[in-house]
C-alpha cells in the first residue's frame, strides 16, 4: 500500500505576504522568513506583486534610453568590471556632441527619458555635466534627463539639479557597512554612500537607491535589512540586479546571484513600496533569458534600453557576458514592445516620473 503523504505548506508565509500586500509594514524576521521560505510562496508573491504595480500605475512598462557616458573611473570597487585597477578595458568618453547625438536618436524612437550613467569620472566636471543637461533640456523640454554619475559633493549635485537635471541613481551597494567594506576598499565609506543618498532627495531630485543580488559574503539577513531600509528612506526608484563576476575583478572566482532571488526580492521591494519605479535590470536579463518578462512578471514597470554608440557598449563591462544586442538595444524597441504585450504590459513612452502623493 502506498501511504498518502500530505505535504502541508506552513499557512505563514501567505498570510505574512497578504498582510504586506495590505500596506502593513513586516518586521525584519518576517521579511526574513519569507525569503528563506521563497519557494513556497514566490508564485503568490509575483501576482500580488503585479497586481500592486497595476494598482499604481497601470500595467505600464516606461522605458528610458540608457547612454553609457564614459567607462572611466576613480574607484575601485571589486565587483566591477570598469575599477580603476583594470588595465585590460579600453577606456572612453563621449563628447557633448555624442551624447546629444545619442539622445536625438533616443527621441526619434520614443523615449522621453535618457539616463547618463557612467564611473565617477573627474573629466566631466560640473560646467561640463551642466551643459549637456541644459542642451538636452533646451532641445527637447518634454524629457527628464536622469544622472547616474557616483558620489559628488552636495554643490555639485546643486548646480546639476539646477541645470535641470530630474533624478539621480545611486546605488548604496548593500545596507550593511560591514558588507560595504568586504566589497569596497577603504577609501570608500558607506557612510558618506548613504548620506548622497539622503543630499539627492533633498535637493528634490528623484532618486534611485538599489544593491547587488547574491553579491559576495552578502546574507539573507541583509536582504531583510535593505527592505526595512528602503522602507524608511522611500526612494522614488530601487535599482537591483544579480551579481555577475567580471574576469579582471578580485571577484573573478565568485559565484552570481540568482535570477529567482532577484525576482522575489523584486516583489518585496513592489509590495513594501507601491509606488516605486522598479526596473527589470539587464543584469537580471544577463543570467536569465527569461530576466526581463519573469521581472515584469514580479512587479517591474522600467525597462531601460541602451543607447550607448554601438562600438562602445562592450566597453561599458561592468561584469561578464552583458547583453548589448537583441531587444536590450534601444534600436531594437519593437522587439522589445512585443515582448512586454506577451505579459498583458504596454510600453509608454512618456516622462514616467514616479508618482509619490
Ligand atoms: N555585477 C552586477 N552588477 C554590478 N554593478 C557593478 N558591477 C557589477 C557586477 N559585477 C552594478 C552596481 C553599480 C551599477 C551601476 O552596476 O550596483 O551601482
């Protein structure tokens, strides 16, 4: 006779999971149990989570056309494929002209947002930055121009917000500073990472926080921690991807995150902040073909293409293998607003500005 096992599944976790999908706020060992629990409620996770983003905004996909500005860099991060110490990159910067021709092509394909991310480099000074954000604004006055350029100082964050600059990405890496300071070298302080984060939403700015999934001697314990983190400091938009090691990094031998505890900590972040822009990360799409449609899937409404001049988006390597072709390129939008409407999304082409009341 075969015995009947009934598995029971701990009624718990759903009920934690509905009762932040409620608006109540967990506690750092709820957040805890559900991602040590993920499996068994990750498929409740992403529908509750889904349905909170159409809550908020609809299910609307905004896309923001990505120029990777300049691969140089100050820093030395140890995760990151473009840290100073690497001498095996070609290094580049794009001119005003470049990045301004990148941004007509961007606008004649749709987008109203352009992102200018790139290592903090000391070259773009503030007169420069300054510049290129007021040509873009004055060509092109219906576009929010976002900046993701590292730690400057408030006065530099001042003169580009008042150049016309709308919101600002800096990722704080992880919430704890112990694990800051196994990913960074000590010139680097998670003190002063945070308090940027804190001068940006200041000077009005929206700004985008985030961290690396499954980086190194990362714990689940600090994925606890960043939501209760992010909770308290409601970023307009959280910026999260799986660590991918670079070959020229300390990190070479380190094992990626994963791309389904990317997924579920995406649904945590869209529960825990409904309004919030959340973007289905390249990163995410790099170790999982499926990334982009299962983060969807899970709460994401920004997708961000690259725009970068093609025989430079190699050179941007943050970590190995990243995807430069294929309906990641903004040149490639309709494969990409093919992909979205299999989901029931739409892609807008709007400003997509978070909407925070
Ligand atoms: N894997 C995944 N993400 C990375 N980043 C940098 N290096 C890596 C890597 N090896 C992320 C960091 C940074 C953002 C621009 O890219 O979180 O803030």
């Amino acid at each position: 006779m075969v015995k009947k096992v009934t598995i029971m599944n701990n009624p718990l976790y759903p009920a934690l999971l509905k009762k932040l999908s409620e608006g109540a706020e967990l506690t750092k060992n709820e957040y805890l149990e559900l991602i040590r629990n993920r499996e068994t409620v990750r498929d409740m996770a992403s529908e509750l989570a889904r349905a909170e983003r159409d809550r908020s905004y609809g299910p609307c996909i905004f896309v923001r056309g990505l120029i990777e500005f300049t691969n140089c860099c100050r820093n030395d991060c140890y995760y990151c494929g473009i840290r100073r110490s690497n001498t095996n990159i070609r290094r580049y910067r794009l001119s005003p002209e470049d990045i301004l021709s990148c941004v007509d092509t961007g606008y004649g394909l749709g987008f109203r947002t352009f992102v200018m991310q790139g290592g903090e480099d000391p070259y773009y000074t503030d007169d420069i930055l300054s510049d290129i954000i007021r040509s873009i604004k004055e060509l092109h006055p219906d576009c929010a121009v976002t900046l993701s350029a590292g730690e400057r100082s408030y006065e530099s964050y001042r003169k580009l917000r008042e150049a016309g600059a709308d919101r600002y990405l800096l990722r704080h890496e992880t919430v704890n500073p112990g694990h800051y300071a196994r990913l960074h070298p000590s010139s680097m302080s998670h003190k002063e990472r945070t308090n940027r984060l804190k001068m940006l939403m200041e000077l009005g700015f929206q700004t985008g926080a985030g961290f690396m999934v499954g980086s190194p001697y990362q714990t689940e314990e600090d994925l606890a921690d960043e939501l209760i983190f992010l909770r308290g400091l409601r970023p307009h938009m959280v910026g999260i991807g799986p660590f991918i090691p670079h070959k020229d990094t300390p990190f070479a031998g380190m094992e990626a995150g994963s791309s389904e505890l990317t997924v579920f900590m995406l649904s945590l972040i869209r529960l825990t902040l409904p309004y919030v822009l959340l973007p289905a990360t390249t990163a995410l799409n790099t170790v999982d073909p499926q990334g982009r449609i299962k983060g969807i899937n899970s709460g994401a409404n920004v997708l961000m293409p690259n725009l970068t001049p093609e025989d430079l988006r190699n050179d941007y390597s943050l970590y190995d293998n990243k995807l430069t072709s294929g309906p990641g390129a903004a040149a490639n939008i309709g494969l990409l607003k093919d992909l979205v409407r299999a989901t029931g999304c739409t892609i807008v082409t709007d400003r997509g500005d978070c909407r925070y009341i």
